[in-house]
C-alpha cells in the first residue's frame, strides 16, 4: 500500500501554493536558484515538484524514514534529488547545505508537536541562514483520552497551571503555535549573527485529518523581514492578518453552485447572492476565502 494520497487533498494543495508564495518572496535576499530546498518529499514529490518548477531551487534533499530507498528513487520526479533515509532527527544534522546556503525547508510532519519536531525546530533555528523559510506541518487533533500523552510529547513546554481544555479540540493548535514560537526564537537567540525571525503564516485545515502549516522567514540582524519580503500583500499571512490564524474548510457546493458564485466575483461576503436558499452563509464565506486557490473538480477526492 502507497499510504496516504497527498496528490489528491485540496486543501493541502492550498497551503502547498500558499508556502510557495512566501517562499518566493524571500528572493529579495538573493536568488532563489542558489538556495537548497529540504523536505519529506514522500514517495509523491509534490513539494520538489514545486520547488524546482515554480521556485527554481537546484539543489533538493529528500528526507524519508518509512520507504524504501529503491522504490524513493524509482519515484523520485528528478534524479538530482538527494534522498536520505531516516528520521529528521538524525539526518538534518548532516545537512551540510542548512549551514552553507539560504534554504527553504518545509517538514511536511504527520504528527503533532512533539519533542522529536521540537529538536527539529530547535536546530534549525540554530543554524539556517538569514533569507531562510522553514514550514512544518503538523496533526492538531487531540481528545480528553489524549492528554496524558500530549502532556509528555510537550515535555518541558506543557503548562500544568493552564486548563486542561487548553490542550485539547481545536486549542491545541494555539499550544503547538506559542511552543513551536518559544524553540525557534530560544534558539535563535543563541546565535553569535543574531538573525531576526518572523512568524509568517499559521493555516488549519482538513481534508482527511485535521491539520496546521506554521512557518517562519529569517532575516539578517535587525531586518524588518515583513517589510523586506512585502508580506503583508499576501492576505492568508500572519502579518496581513494581525497574527490571526486562518481556517480552511472546504464549501460544500455543486459545480453549479460553485460557478453561480463565481460569476459575481470580486465580491463580499454581504455582496454575494446564493444561487439557492440551501446554499448557507458559512459555505458562502469558505468560497470566498479559498476560491482563488481550489477548483471544485479538486475536491470530488476530499
Ligand atoms: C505528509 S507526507 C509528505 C507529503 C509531501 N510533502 C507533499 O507535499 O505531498 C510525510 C512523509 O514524511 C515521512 N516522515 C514524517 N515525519 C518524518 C520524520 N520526522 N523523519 C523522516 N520522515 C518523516 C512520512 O513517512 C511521509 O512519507
């Protein structure tokens, strides 16, 4: 079995398009062609797809601890990508270019934040060049059964005086955000070049399971990295949505339904006229806030 279809998820597919935006803004640090992208490429690629075409990075690196390597390298899309086998862990260590180049690196994690990504966050922060983007990805789902669990993975970050609800549904995303927050910036702050880091997108979404893309721009000491790489022009950003996250979720329309709405754009939530009495306000808002992005042929696999 070939796992999960990451080919097929829409909303992924936006956030896919949504890290490409940032991280091609960090070209005003220099070019993107000389960069060094780092991801889990799976055994799909989607993500080197995109780095290579729409971003022009050269050199990619695969990072992979389920698959094996032959059926990797069979699949790989390029033959220049570089495939290591293991876990993030191990293997970001030996990455010789996070230290050498400007990098764009996004670990498409499974998992929630525990303290295994945690190390991850922690030496990247400590090591990646200023004009650098890292993304992560992870699983925001955690129930009252969960909390012993979700207590230990956070380790020394979980915080015994706040309610327990505070970990839990939909507010573990706000934890996982202000923990993966606090690692990056205490490790920054070891550094002898001192870098500046901004926290610049913070998605939920879920197509089969529910999920959050955090990401950060580094910048050289005392850069203002919002203004440098123009991010408040991007509207999904934290910085154009004052630190706000955004939600996707996918509308529940027909493509009939789906173009009925399009024809009205550009339009406001109070301009808009549903087609039909049955198509709600709520799935009015997820169409404008995603139309730009998803085709409704994409979700018939959500
Ligand atoms: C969500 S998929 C990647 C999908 C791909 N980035 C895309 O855009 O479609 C994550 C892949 O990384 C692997 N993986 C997850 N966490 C990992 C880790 N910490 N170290 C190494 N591999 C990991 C999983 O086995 C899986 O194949």
């Amino acid at each position: 079995m070939a796992g999960p279809n990451y080919v097929a998820a829409p909303l992924k597919a936006i956030t896919r398009e949504m890290i490409v935006e940032i991280a091609r803004r960090t070209v005003s640090y220099g070019p993107l062609k000389e960069a060094t992208y780092v991801g889990l490429g799976a055994l799909e690629f989607v993500d080197f797809r995109l780095a290579y075409e729409r971003l022009g990075i050269e050199t990619l690196i695969s990072i992979e601890e389920n698959h094996p390597l032959e059926r990797l390298e069979f699949n790989r899309p390029y033959d220049g990508i570089r495939i290591m086998q293991g876990t993030t862990n191990s293997k970001l260590p030996e990455i010789e270019e996070l230290k050498s180049s400007r990098c764009v690196i996004w670990l498409d994690y499974t998992s929630r934040l525990r303290q295994s990504e945690q190390r991850d966050l922690a030496y990247l922060a400590s090591v990646l060049a200023p004009g650098s983007a890292l993304f992560v990805c992870l699983n925001r789902v955690a129930s009252e059964r969960d909390l012993d669990v979700v207590r230990s993975e956070f380790g020394d970050y979980f915080d015994e005086s706040l309610p327990k609800t505070s970990y839990i549904g939909p507010n573990l995303a706000d934890r996982q955000r202000e923990v993966a927050e606090r690692v990056v910036r205490k490790h920054l702050a070891t550094r002898v070049d001192l870098a500046s880091v901004e926290l610049v997108i913070d998605v939920r979404y879920a197509d089969s399971a529910k999920m959050q893309v955090l990401g950060w721009v580094f910048g050289p000491v005392g850069a203002d990295v919002s203004a440098d790489c123009r991010l408040a022009e991007l509207d999904f950003t934290t910085i154009a949505r004052d630190g706000a996250p955004l939600d996707l979720a996918w509308p529940s329309l027909t493509l009939p339904e789906w173009n009925a709405l399009s024809k009205q754009l550009p339009a406001t939530l109070d301009s808009m006229v549903p087609p039909h009495k049955w198509v709600g306000e709520e799935h009015i808002q997820r169409f404008l806030t995603l139309h730009r992005w998803g085709r409704p042929m994409a979700a018939a696999n959500a």
